[in-house]
C-alpha cells in the first residue's frame, strides 16, 4: 500500500517504479532529519506520519510548517532564504520519501513517462500554491 503522495500516479505498478527511485528515510518519533540544501532538484513527500519544518538558523529554531501523510514538502530551498538549514521532527513514527537529483536524472533517462507525470504533478501543486498565494494577497489588500 501507497500513501497519497503518490496520487499523481494511477496505478500500482508507476507507484511501485516511482518509489524505486527515492530513499525512504524512516523516523522515529522525535527524531530529525536535515534537508540537504542542494537546490531546486531534492524533492521530499510525506509518505506516512506527521513532522514539523523547522529553520535552524543564526536566530535559532523556527517552525515553518507542519506536514502529514501524503503531502508533498517540496525542496528544502523553498524555505531557505539565507544559509539556514531546514529541518523535518517526528511528531509521529514517519516515513519521508527523498526523490534526489540522480533518481530524477535516471528516471527521466529511463522512464520518460513516469517523468512527465511528476513534472505535470509538481506544474501543479506550484499553479494551486500561487493561487493560494494571491487569495491570501487578495484578501490583505
């Protein structure tokens, strides 16, 4: 069984073949994981759990954000500004799918269609967060 993450995919054996591609990263409640800042090519998902986003910076520790099952994180770069680094806590017993840049070159090389449904998916989620954002604007102005 799949968690929502993957809803981009229709079928048990794209599910299968996507996950080939990540490193599962099994947390412990309470334990963390550091997001590499690599840039715009290290794609986290929320396969099962809950965890907080935290920024660990000059200024200490800030919760950006809190993630359950299914969600997608993004790239720890979307929450960096400045040479912080982000963090994802265990509230629950978790598990983070990691999707980094030699799985996105080696699916695209390999598996061009299960590639185009993850850039469709990420087209996505970024067109519904930009509506969300202008909402919010709008409703500021």
């Amino acid at each position: 069984m799949t968690s929502d993450c993957l809803q981009f995919l229709s079928n048990e054996k794209q599910k299968r073949k996507f996950l080939n591609y990540c490193k599962k990263i099994t947390l412990n409640k309470g334990e963390s994981f550091t997001c590499k800042p690599t840039g715009p090519q290290e794609y986290y998902f929320m396969y099962d759990g809950e965890c907080t986003i935290e920024a660990i910076g000059s200024a200490g520790r800030i919760v950006l954000s809190r993630v359950f099952t299914g969600a997608f994180v993004g790239e720890a770069s979307y929450y960096l500004n400045d040479d912080s680094r982000v963090t994802m806590v265990a509230q629950i017993d978790s598990v983070i799918l990691d999707l980094p840049l030699e799985g996105i070159v080696s699916m695209s090389e390999a598996d061009p269609d299960l590639y185009s449904l993850l850039n469709k998916y990420l087209i996505q989620v970024l067109s519904d967060y930009l509506l969300h954002a202008k909402k919010f604007i709008n409703l500021q102005s």
